[in-house]
C-alpha cells in the first residue's frame, strides 16, 4: 500500500472562530509565521504525499490564491532585493500538486470527504483537518501511513483524552495489536453520557480505503444533522481492516480561540525571532501580579 494523495477539508463555517471567519477562511489565520494550513500541507509533504485536494467553497477562494504564485508582488520583492519576502510568497505554491473542489454545501466533514472520489480513484488516501496542527518528531500521518502500509489497513490517529473532553470527539472502540497500536472495531460520534467505547478519541488525521466512497454515499445524516466521517468509518471497519494509532506528538486545534492562541503562544516561544521576546514579556507580566 502506497499513499500519495491527501484530502484536505477546508470547507467549514468556523463559527467558533466569528467574526473573523465570515470573510477570512480559518485555515489562512497568521499563525507564528505562517498560514494554518502551511503546518498542515507541510506534515502531509513530509509523509510522503505528493498530491493534495483542498475542499473549499465559495468563500474561501482565498484558499487557492495562496497556494499558487504572485507574479506582481514577487517582481516588486525581486526588485527591491528582499530575497526572503520572495521565497516565503513564492514557495507553498511548488509544496506539493494543488488541486480544488468546491463543497457546495456544508452537510458535514463525511460529506466533504465524498466530494473527493473523483480525485482519489481506486488508491488509499489521506484526510488531514484543515484545522487541526501536528507537532511530532516523526510527522503524525507518516507514523499513520507507516501502520497502515504494516497492516494493509485504514488508520485512524488517536490519542487519550479526559472523560469531561470525549463528548466533543468520537470514541473508538480497540483492541490491542502492538504498543500504541490498535484494531479498531466500532466508534461513535461525540458520545453521551454511557456510550464512549473507550477514552481514545480521533483527532485530525486519517489513512482511508476507497470503499469509504460507497458507504458516504449512502449515509444518512447523524449527529447534529450532519454526513458524519465517523459513521462511515464505523461501517468501514466492519467491511475491512482498520487500525488505530496512539500517535506521538501534540496536536492543535487552531478551530477555536483557545486552541489558536495555545499553538500561537507554544510555536512563538519556540521561534528564535520572537521566543526571546515572548519569555521577557511573559516574566514582566507575572512579576505584576
Ligand atoms: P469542524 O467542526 O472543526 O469545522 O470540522 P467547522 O465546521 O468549520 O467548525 P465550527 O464548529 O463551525 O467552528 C472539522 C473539519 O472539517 C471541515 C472543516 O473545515 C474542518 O477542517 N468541514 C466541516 C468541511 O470541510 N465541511 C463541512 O461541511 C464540515
């Protein structure tokens, strides 16, 4: 099994995340130096992939602008000699092979999945939430594609959360197989109180088999009335061989204020240009409590 292409969807309201999200996409918010979504294409590049679907829609055009090339501005940053300001503009463009579909309608992360089919064909894939950033020594969908390849599987990542966080995440059901690895048998969306399977939640990353495509088809809406990923899985588990990977590595949501301003805070600190400053304003402010 050989996973080149990746699925991004990018197509969501981000009502969490208003006012700013009713015109500027949230996967384009400045974070530490960069887009949101550089994080992201940047791990699905380092895994491996080489061809990437973007799902949009019809406010998010800024999307595609930014994953393409600026011949005006990189002939004004030429000119005045700001060698750096032109790679940073002209380099995500030659990331990876872009392309983009429009989800015409938000009916759902399953929903933006099966929008894919056409893209993907007959191979396995990746889904990466357009969202949600990784930060592991070995990027998080190369550990993923690494179980995968090993078991001739799906994969899904997981990690533990807390009893009070899983009814904002779907719960897997496993069975151990090696360390950190999983098969997983059943799953369910954002549980109530009573129907977890167990505390490992997926968070934001994904290896899907083509049958996937079928089963989305025929899905009936789920949880809040949406085409739920999760209850496609949960049929594609039955079907065929999925694991589950308690991946290394941290992941956050930049999908609401605080998980942006947690990524924001974690990946400045880290950054030499601004990690100095951060720590002096961070000392300052508590020696004034
Ligand atoms: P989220 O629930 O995190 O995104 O979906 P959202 O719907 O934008 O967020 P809120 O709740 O309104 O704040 C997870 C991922 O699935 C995509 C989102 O863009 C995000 O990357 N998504 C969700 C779609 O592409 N289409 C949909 O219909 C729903």
């Amino acid at each position: 099994m050989k996973v080149k292409k990746a699925v991004i969807p990018a197509a969501g309201w981000g009502t969490r995340m208003l006012p700013v999200t009713k015109s500027v996409p949230k996967e384009l918010l400045y974070l530490a130096g960069k887009p949101v979504l550089q994080y992201i294409i940047e791990e699905a590049v380092a895994s491996g992939i080489e061809d990437i679907l973007i799902i949009t829609n019809r406010g998010k055009s800024a999307i595609d602008d930014y994953f393409d090339y600026h011949p005006d501005l990189e002939g004004k940053l030429a000119n005045s000699g700001k060698a750096k300001e032109l790679a940073q503009v002209h380099n995500p463009a030659d990331l990876a092979n872009f392309y983009f579909i429009r989800q015409k309608e938000a009916k759902g992360l399953g929903h933006a999945v099966g929008k894919a089919r056409g893209f993907v064909g007959n191979e396995p894939f990746a889904v990466l939430l357009g969202d949600d950033i990784m930060q592991a020594e070995t990027p998080v969908l190369r550990q993923l594609i690494d179980a995968a390849e090993r078991y001739e599987a799906s994969a899904l990542g997981v990690q533990k959360v807390s009893d009070q966080a899983l009814s904002r995440y779907s719960s897997v059901k496993v069975e151990p197989l090696e360390e950190k690895v999983f098969r997983a048998t059943d799953m369910i969306e954002k549980p109530g109180p009573g129907q977890a399977f167990s505390n490992y939640a997926i968070l934001g990353r994904y290896v899907l088999t083509p049958d996937v495509f079928d089963i989305i088809e025929n899905l009936k809406p789920g949880y809040g009335g949406e085409i739920q990923l999760t209850d496609a899985l949960q049929q594609l588990c039955l079907r065929s061989p999925m694991v589950a990977v308690d991946f290394e590595g941290r992941r956050y949501d930049t999908g609401n204020p605080i998980g942006f301003l947690e990524a924001t805070l974690e990946f400045s600190a880290r950054d030499p240009e601004t990690g100095p400053w951060l720590e002096a304003y961070l000392k300052e402010r508590a020696g004034q409590k």
